[in-house]
C-alpha cells in the first residue's frame, strides 16, 4: 500500500507523449500481507479514505485516492473541499460527494460510471 498517493507523487518517466507514469514518495507505504488491518494514519487531507480516518483500514485505501485524483482530473476540483484540513478531513469522513456541478455533463457515462 502507497498510502499517500496524490498528483505529486506521479510523474511521468519522460516527456514523450506516451511516457509510462511511475509512482514515486514510498515514505509512508507498507508491504499488505495476511489481510490485516492497518491502523496508522497517513494520507493527505484531500485524498485520504475515510476508512484511514477512522483507523481500520487494507489496500482499498489507494483506489480511493486514484478515485479523488480522477475527480480533479476530470473536473478540476477536489471532491471534499474546505478552508481548513480539518473541515476537508470531515467531509472526507462522511465520504458525500456531488456530481451536480455542470462539468459532469460533459463527462462521458462511462467515465462517471468508472468514478462511482
């Protein structure tokens, strides 16, 4: 599990148009072996999972950041936003997000579908 994964942590190997994309910043990452549940908190406030935040966690926690990531990616803002850390970390707590934005109608079924 990467456990902290955000656009910053992406880089593309080179600036070819087709450059594959490697993952970098493994500081906070863990081996998931025996699936047991991880308990430490790591993460970034606008893509850590909610199940992080409330200390129970296994390797789901990085396809809820890629879901984060592709949301900025295809609207251009975070799913959870907030003044603070704390106000964003509480609206990731309750995991409510909202596609009601008017971007979304120009995002392709299949894209929201893959998003949800």
């Amino acid at each position: 599990m990467h456990r902290d994964l955000k656009p910053e942590n992406l880089l593309f190997e080179t600036d070819d148009e087709r450059s594959m994309i490697k993952v970098i910043d493994f500081g906070t990452s863990q081996v998931y072996a025996d699936k047991k549940k991880m308990h430490k908190t790591y993460g970034t406030p606008y893509y850590i999972a909610p199940e992080i935040l409330a200390g129970e966690y296994d390797e789901k926690c990085d396809v809820w950041s890629v879901g984060v990531i592709m949301f900025i990616l295809l609207s251009g803002r975070p799913p959870f936003d907030g003044d603070s850390d704390e106000e964003i970390l509480g609206l990731v707590s309750k995991g409510l997000y909202s596609l009601n934005d008017q971007c979304w109608n120009k995002i392709s079924d299949e894209g929201i579908d893959l998003l949800k």
